[in-house]
C-alpha cells in the first residue's frame, strides 16, 4: 500500500457521521429521553463530588487557622485514686507546670498558656466611654500565634515585652473595633475598658475561618498572660494549654507524651485518662480527610449508578430502533453492506448518542459549580459557614466521561449484533 492509499484509507467518514445525526434526528423526542439519563447520571456525579469538596473545604478553612500538629488540652477531674488522693480531685495547672513541661518533652516546639473571662455573647464586660459589648478576653503568650494565626489589620500583636512588663495592652478584634469606635476613629492608642480595668489598644486582627467561628475570634480581644492574671486575681493559674508539636512527630505520640509528663508531675494515675480534656488537630483533620473519602466514593458510586441507568436505556432504545429498521438493515445487506459496516453503524450511534448527552451533563455540571462558587464569594466570609469553594478535578470530568464512552461502547454491542444477525431475505419480506 503506497501512502497516497493510506492517506485515502485514513481520510474521516464525514458522509457516515452526518447519517448518524440525521437518523438520531428523525427521532428528536426518544433521542432526547434515551440520552437524559446518560447527561444525568454525569451532571450527578460532578455536583455530589463538587459538593462534597465545598463542605471539606468550608470545614478545613473552620480549622485552617490552626497549625496541623497543635493540641489544645485542659483540666478536669481524676478518675482514680492515686498516691493518697482520691478519685475526683480537680486538676490545676500553673504557670510552674507549664515550665516543667516546656523544659522536659522531646516533642514541643512551642506551649501556649491562656486563661479567658467571659464568653462570646456574654455579659456586657467591656466598656469604652458610654458604649459596651460582650466579648470574650484572652490572657495569652505570643507564641499563641505559632498556633492560631490572626491577620494583624492595623497595629502590632503581644510581645515579649508585653509578657515581662505586665503591660496592660490589648489586640482587639475587628468586630470589637466596629463595635466601640467610630469608623473614622483609630483604635490604635485608644483605650478600653475591661471589668473595671484600662487596657491601650495596640492592634487590631482579622480571622482566617468562616461563619461563627469567625465571628467568634471577631468579637475577642487579647491581652498579656501576666498583666490578665494580675488585673483579674488569677494569681499564676492556668485555664488551659495549646501545644504545637515538632512536625517529624505523630500527634498521637506527642499527646501521650505530654499527658505522661504532666500526670508525673501531678501524681495522677498513669491510666487516668479523664484527667485531661484535648483536642488535637492533627487527628481532626485526618477524621476529615477520611469522612471526605467515603463521602466522594459514595458519591461516585450513586452518581455511577445513575450513568449506568441511563447506559441501560439507551441500550433498550438502541434494541427497538434496530427492531423498527429491520427492513432497511435488510436492504443494506441484500446491497452488499458488510456485518463490520452494520456494527460500526449501530456502535457509532450509540456512541455518538452517549458522548453528546455526556458531554451536556458534564458542561451542565461544572457551570452549576462555577456558578454555586461565584455565589458563595460574592457574599461575606461569615456567611458561607462551612461550605465553601465548590471544585471539581479536571482528572475526575476526565476519569467520568471515559467510564461514560466505555459504558456506552458496551451497551452498543447487543443492539449491533442483533442488527446483524438478521438475514436480508426475511428483513426484506418484513413491513
């Protein structure tokens, strides 16, 4: 074969493609029913997908202010009795113990005592002239920052000094600034008023997580571990913990160690487990991540599910089309069409019928995506709570609309073997 009878042999059938379309034409109506199911079993499977990717992400983001390897832990009471104490002891922690721990684990990079007064919604205990509100304080070291971050909008954070000092500052947030300045009022050197006691703003911070937990780090202010538990007789008490880990070390291992330390130090019984409250993120996220695994798996299968519905439809139409165009199939095969012709009809029919209603449901899917995720960005960041940033892989479209041509390639197969399986003699006799 020379190449010009190659380049012949190769050259597309667009006569035969555009049979294809005329014959899915003259049948508009079971055309458009037989592909529906193929376009929704696709659109199905990139909307649950890309849903479940916008809740994972809304729920990451609630968390994406806090470092992965960070623990959060507080105290509670035994559970066993140990050394001569009995079951049901309060646990405290001092600033003693949080020096102990700091100086003897292997696995911290960084310890964050804080304590709090009030609570978010609480009592009215700030006041700056006439104006209050209820926020939520929190007596804290700067490397709770290595921990929570916080984007500083104007201002400075704590510092060491701050701690040494005992300097009577606070980084409020924005939601606080709103609240008890003017809006062309720099909070910066002004002063609030905190139970009573006189605070100077020296900062003023945003939040990196969404809905109410943003809302939430909006509404509190920040003031020095020291000058808190001086202003507020806290003495050297210590609410709770936050605990970043070395990031070569599994959260689970750095906890134990941890807990370990402090239960020597506190004559708790090694085995006391409800000695301490935490919550490690670390494992949070991993929960995450898996729950968000299966969500997806659970997705595509049911999305698939419905695919194969509708690669079974078209199948059943393709049977009674070949039924009703006995005669012409028939015909065909008395002017001398070769079986591989009959079969490349039917499967191109087929395919074509599945790639285009495919194709709908795929465009259709990633538009109502796109559209769910300019939604959500056009509104304010604490109003799209945990659902945000709906997206869908370009592999997974991919990996979906081969899985579709495959199946439908499949389906294909009876309806073009039982085209040519008809004998043109009968085919010809039949009306």
């Amino acid at each position: 074969m020379n190449k010009r009878q190659e380049n012949i042999r190769w050259r597309p059938d667009w006569d035969g493609f555009l049979e294809l379309v005329q014959v899915l034409v003259q049948r508009p109506l079971r055309t458009a029913l037989s592909g529906l199911g193929v376009g929704w079993g696709l659109f199905m499977i990139i909307i649950t997908i890309g849903s479940a990717n916008g809740l994972q992400n809304g729920v990451s983001q609630d968390l994406g202010d806090r470092a992965k390897n960070s623990m959060f832990m507080w105290t509670q009471s035994t559970s066993k009795a140990y050394k001569g104490f009995q079951r049901g002891r309060p646990i405290e922690l001092t600033i003693g113990d949080v020096e102990y721990l700091a100086a003897n684990s292997q696995t911290l990079d960084a310890v964050a005592p804080q304590n709090q007064l009030g609570g978010w919604r609480g009592s009215n205990n700030v006041t700056r002239g006439i104006k209050t509100g209820a926020f939520t304080v929190f007596g804290e070291f700067p490397a709770q920052l290595k921990i929570e971050a916080r984007p500083l909008r104007s201002g400075r954070h704590i510092n060491d000094r701050d701690i040494e000092e005992n300097r009577k500052i606070a980084v409020i947030g924005e939601r606080v600034r709103e609240i008890l300045f003017t809006s062309d009022e720099n909070p910066i050197g002004g002063s609030v008023r905190i139970n009573g006691v006189n605070f100077t703003v020296v900062g003023v911070f945003g939040s990196l997580r969404s809905g109410e937990d943003a809302e939430e780090d909006l509404q509190s202010i920040r003031i020095p571990f020291t000058a808190f538990n001086q202003a507020f007789h806290r003495g050297d008490d210590v609410g709770w913990l936050c605990l970043l880990f070395n990031e070569s070390v599994h959260a689970d291992s750095a906890a134990a160690e941890v807990m370990s330390i402090l239960k020597s130090r506190l004559s708790i019984h090694p085995d006391d487990d409800r000695a301490f409250g935490h919550w490690t993120v670390a494992k949070e996220f991993e929960e995450i991540q898996t729950v968000f695994s299966a969500i997806r798996g659970v997705s595509f299968v049911f999305g698939g599910l419905a695919l194969l519905a509708g690669i079974i439809g078209i199948m059943n139409i393709m049977l009674i089309t070949v039924r009703e165009r006995t005669n012409e199939l028939g015909v065909r095969r008395a002017l001398g069409a070769t079986p591989g012709v009959i079969i490349r009809q039917i499967m191109g029919e087929t395919l074509l019928l599945t790639v285009l209603f495919g194709l709908v449901g795929a465009i259709l899917g990633v538009a109502s995506i796109e559209a769910i995720d300019a939604l959500l960005e056009s509104m304010p960041a604490m109003d799209g709570g945990s659902f945000r940033n709906p997206e869908v892989s370009i592999e997974i479209v991919v990996q979906s609309l081969a899985i579709m041509i495959a199946m439908g390639a499949i389906a294909g197969v009876l309806p073009a073997f039982r085209a040519v399986s008809i004998r043109p003699v009968e085919a010809i006799r039949t009306e």
